[in-house]
C-alpha cells in the first residue's frame, strides 16, 4: 500500500481540523536488473472509466503540505482557479526585500546578493490559529509563516544560516512540526506550538555522514511517511529517519529522531560514467509500495525499498537504477499505474543524453529494460545547458512538461507522442501545476501563464497571464481561488480574483 494510504495513528491536532483521510493504494515491485537496451514498447492499457483520476493528498486535513502534495508528487492543490486574479498582497509588507549576501556556488565561490525566492520553492499552505497560512523559505536566509489572505506575518521568521531556496514539508499527520533544510549545511526538526517556531532536531550534511559529495544544501522537500521521514541531501546521501513524534506532559509536540539508515546516492559505475563527482541529490524524494525514488545530478535515478524500515528494521534495499545521462534535479513522479515520469537536464552533452531524451516514462517492473518511450528537449535555456529543471505534472491521460527553453509540452502518457507544444520566456525552471483543467507555469521574464487543457488534446488556448516582474523560478501553490509564489525581485505574492475571500 502506498504511504497515503497507510494506515495512521490518532493524534491530537490542536491547530487544524482533520476533515477526511484519503486513501489510495498502489502496485509491487521487482528487484534491481542490469541497465537497459531502450526499446520503447506499449504500456498496460489505462483504465479509461475515468479520463482524469484525480491526485489526493497525503496530509488528512485540508491543505498543501509538502512539494506536490503527496508521495507520488503528484498532488497540485485545490480550486478553484482565479479567472482574472490581480496582485492581492505582496509580502514583506512593508515594501523591503527578502535578500541576503550569499556565496554563487561551492565553497570559494564569489558572494553575490540573492533575492526572493528560488527553485523550487512551493510553498506549503496549511490551516492555522485563524485561517490558512502560506509557509516559504527565501533567500534572505529565513523561512516565512504568513496569513494567506494578508500576507501579514503570523509568526516570528525562521531564520537560519544561508538560502532557504528549497521546498519545506509541514507534518502531514497533524503534528504542529515543520522539517525545512537551508543552505547552512543543516536540515532542521521545527515546533510550531511555541510563541516562536523552535528548533527541535538538526542533521548536519557534514557530520551525518562518512563522506560527503559535492555540496551541502538540502533543496528537496522532505516525506514523512508513519513516524519516518525520508530525506535526501546536497551531500549526495540518503536518509531514513525515525521521528519517535509524540507530546510532552505540558502538551508541547516532541521528537526524538534517529538515523535508522542512510546511503549514498552514487555508484561506482556512475562515477565511472560521468567522469565527476557530481552526484548531490536535490529532488524531493517520491514513494510508491514502500519503494522511494530519486535522481542525483550524475543522472542516477535509484528506487529503494523501504519495507524493513517502516516494519521497524534498519536496512534499506535498492530495487531499481536506471542512468539518465546528465543531472536529473526534477522529483520523480508517479502516476497511478505504478509508472515513473523523469525530467533531466542536458548539460553534460553525452551520447546517453542524447539517446534517451530529457523526458523519460519508466516501468519500474521490468527494471532490465524499464524505457517506455522519452522526449527530447536538448535546447540550451539555462546557463549554458538545455534539458528540464521542472518537475512533470500529471493531469489524465496526459503529462506537462517544460523546458529550461521555455518550450511547454502536452504529452499523451500512453504513446508518449507530443499532442502540443508553446513557446515561453527562457530560462524557465519553475515546475507546472494543473488544478481543475488549468496549467499554470511561470517564466524567467516574470511571467505566470495560464492555459485552458480541460481538452488536453488540444493546443491549449490562455486563460490569462500576470507580469509579476521578476524571474519566477519557484513553484505556484494552488488553493481555494487563491495562487502563492515568490519572485528573484524579492517578493512573495498573493494572488487571486478582485473580491475573493482569503481561503478558509
């Protein structure tokens, strides 16, 4: 059974209200085979009773808590859509930015100043003490807990050491935690019952492991899933962790975490492959039958069951590898077939890349030969490279998908034949969301876009765009008639129809 459907303790929930479970469940897994000969074939037919089978999830109250929503990545929010929306709020308030003075890439590097918020940003939008509220991190190095109709401040920052340019995850059980990692090499455990969010727990990328690789930043939103969470590193790791949640005599939510298990996110083959140690693992982590997937920037992408952990055990097996070619930052999604979505770069510039595409379908029940059919998307869009940053976005029968180029495209997910395909600024590294037959996707020029796929077979006409001004390079959250995103001008918006109430 997939982790939304697994079974959950009772918990005392004192700031939401837990309205409904949603359950679903999922298929096995075979073990791990030898790399493949890609020999694209038809896939098991899709049921058809139902053209649009609808994500749910993983939180049992309403909300948005973690990037995608759900284990299988593959929850974008709630509708309805705004038809006309205007800017309602931009936070901070007070007109200043969200910027902080930080190194451009490895250690060494020159400092430059980052603004706003980064790739990929999602915020979460969770109920709170009065209405919802949007948590987010942003590059001047704090995470923000925000009233979602206002944009007022509803909680003191979060301030860490470095960028918060990744996604965060709030407790999907209803435990009053947030886990959020920054680029000050630490991931972090966080209370929300205090008068100010307080930090509980943290595991350092430097000191948690052997031997790092690469980096130190945690980008990638974390899974909880039972009482463990699954994270991934900068550090080219992979973690299990037990939380041990629970409340102390005074009502105060608690953790007690342990590392069950970790293992790094490379090969030697992949090293051999690639030539470089460039294997840190940005994606936020997916799972499906207790097998968690993830790519690396080396291109591996690696499932891992999980089983033992969850029945209380220490061992970790990997059960699927398949090698992209090139850095494969975008999650791994997972429809409701079982079957994976890939979205990789292309910056490497190697013959593997070239053969297998920038955008993959796999079968991870046949892994010796788990290629159902790719995608190219080689244009150069972003820094000197081609390929995707974006997550996929599943919406029926069809998966979006958007090239750092700026091309947007309607594949169908049985064929993998390209229905449609538009042109958008480039770079453009934000991941599309599809609500209620809506595709929204913003751009480098500052853009967010909104087309019609309701008849996805269809090039798609525009419902509207927003000029926001800035590179929009982090992920929309969808909810309740509103939309809330960050620019690199160093803002966060929110954004909705003249007259809508704040979501409730």
């Amino acid at each position: 059974m997939g982790p939304e459907g697994r079974h959950r303790r009772a918990t005392h929930l004192p700031f939401i209200v837990v309205v409904a479970a949603s359950l679903v469940t999922g298929l096995a897994l075979v073990s791990l085979g030898a790399d493949l000969v890609v020999t694209p074939r038809e896939p098991a037919p899709r049921p058809q009773e139902d053209p649009v089978q609808l994500a749910l999830p993983i939180n049992a109250f309403p909300g948005l808590t973690t990037f995608r929503g759900n284990a299988s990545r593959s929850y974008m929010g709630e509708g309805p859509v705004p038809s006309a929306p205007v800017e309602r709020w931009r936070a901070p308030l007070d007109g200043s930015k969200l910027c902080s003075d930080s190194a451009e890439g490895l250690e060494g590097s020159p400092v430059k100043r980052w603004c706003g918020t980064g790739w990929t940003g999602q915020p979460n939008v969770v109920p709170g003490a009065d209405g919802y509220e949007v948590r987010i991190g942003a590059f001047d190095a704090a995470y923000h807990f925000l009233d979602a109709g206002s944009g007022r401040a509803v909680r003191p920052v979060l301030q860490t050491g470095d960028l918060a340019k990744g996604s965060a995850t709030s407790d999907p059980d209803g435990f009053p935690l947030y886990y959020a990692g920054s680029r000050d090499n630490t991931f972090r455990i966080v209370a929300m019952d205090r008068p100010v969010p307080t930090v509980l727990w943290t595991l350092d990328a430097h000191t948690s492991v052997p031997r790092w690789v690469w980096n130190d930043d945690w980008d990638g939103a974390a899974l909880v899933v039972d009482d463990y969470l699954f994270v991934g590193g900068e550090n080219s790791w992979f973690y299990a962790i037990a939380l041990h949640r629970g409340y102390d005599e005074q009502g105060r939510v608690t953790v007690d975490p342990v590392v069950v298990a970790k293992v790094p996110g490379w090969d030697q083959e992949l090293l051999d492959a690639i030539g470089d140690q460039d294997v840190s693992i940005e994606s936020s982590v997916a799972m499906r039958d207790d097998v968690v997937y993830f790519g690396n920037s080396g291109g591996l992408v690696q499932g891992w069951d999980v089983s033992d952990i969850l029945a209380g055990g220490d061992t970790m097996r990997r059960v699927f590898r398949f090698w992209t070619g090139d850095d494969t930052d975008a999650s791994v999604v997972i429809d409701d077939l079982g079957y994976l979505y890939v979205a990789s770069e292309f910056q490497r510039f190697d013959a593997r890349s070239l053969r297998v595409g920038q955008l993959m379908k796999l079968d991870p029940r046949t892994p010796a030969d788990p290629l159902v059919w790719s995608v190219s998307a080689s244009e150069i869009g972003f820094q000197g490279a081609g390929g995707s940053w974006s997550t996929p976005a599943l919406y029926g029968r069809y998966v979006f998908f958007t090239s750092a180029a700026g091309r947007v495209f309607g594949v169908d997910r049985l064929s993998g034949t390209v229905a449609w395909e538009l042109q958008i600024g480039s770079p453009a590294i934000a991941s599309p969301v599809v609500v209620d037959g809506t595709l929204i996707q913003g751009d480098c020029t500052g853009h967010l876009y909104a087309w019609d796929v309701s008849d996805p077979t269809r090039t798609p006409p525009l419902r509207w765009s927003l000029d926001l001004g800035d590179c929009i390079e982090s992920t929309p959250a969808v909810w309740r008639g509103w939309l809330y995103v960050g620019t690199r001008e160093g803002f966060i918006y929110g954004i909705a129809d003249q007259g809508t109430p704040a979501p409730g």
